[in-house]
C-alpha cells in the first residue's frame, strides 16, 4: 500500500518541486494532501454509515412488509418455510448458538 501511494504522490512531488517548494516541503505537502484526502474518505463514509444505521428501522419495516406479501403469495408455503429455517439455523452458526435451542 506504501509503495502505490509513493507511486501516486511522486507526480505531485515532481509538480510541487518545480514550482520551487523544495524536496522537503513539497514532500510534506504531498503527504498533507494524501492524508486530508484520506480522512475526507473516512468522514463520508462513516455519514453514510451512520445515516444508514438511523434509517434500519424503515428498512425493517420493509422487509418485513415484502415477506408478509410473499407469505401470501407463496404457493407452496413449505418452500417459505424452508427458507426460514435455513435462515435460521445459518444465523445460529453465526452466532455460535447451539442447533437445539
């Protein structure tokens, strides 16, 4: 990951000591910019998370909307119920659960 960046920083470095920043300052500059870059990227996908986490309940209540329609309009309603089962005993692997509770 170093090496891509210094690989990506080096043109900034090159631009930056030409316009007679030095090999120090412009070194520096070009690792300020990459960093603020870097943190910008992390606000915003952190807003998103967070704005994600705060809409949840909407979201729930529309899956739960989506499966109460598809329970009606199942045919074969074993099938469902399969899937949920499967759902089920996945999410208790995940969690470490035992398969009898």
């Amino acid at each position: 990951m170093a090496i891509v960046l210094a690989f990506a920083l080096a043109p900034i470095v090159s631009q930056l000591r030409r316009l007679h920043f030095g090999q120090m300052g412009s070194v520096f500059a070009a690792a300020m910019l990459a960093i603020g870059i870097i943190v910008a990227g992390g606000f915003l996908v952190g807003e998103q998370v967070i704005r994600l986490a705060g809409q949840l309940p909407v979201y729930q209540d529309n899956i739960t909307a989506k499966i109460e329609s598809l329970r009606g309009a199942t045919v074969e309603r074993g099938a469902l119920e399969n899937f949920v089962s499967v759902l089920k005993n996945l999410r208790q692997q995940a969690l470490g659960e035992s398969a009898t509770s």
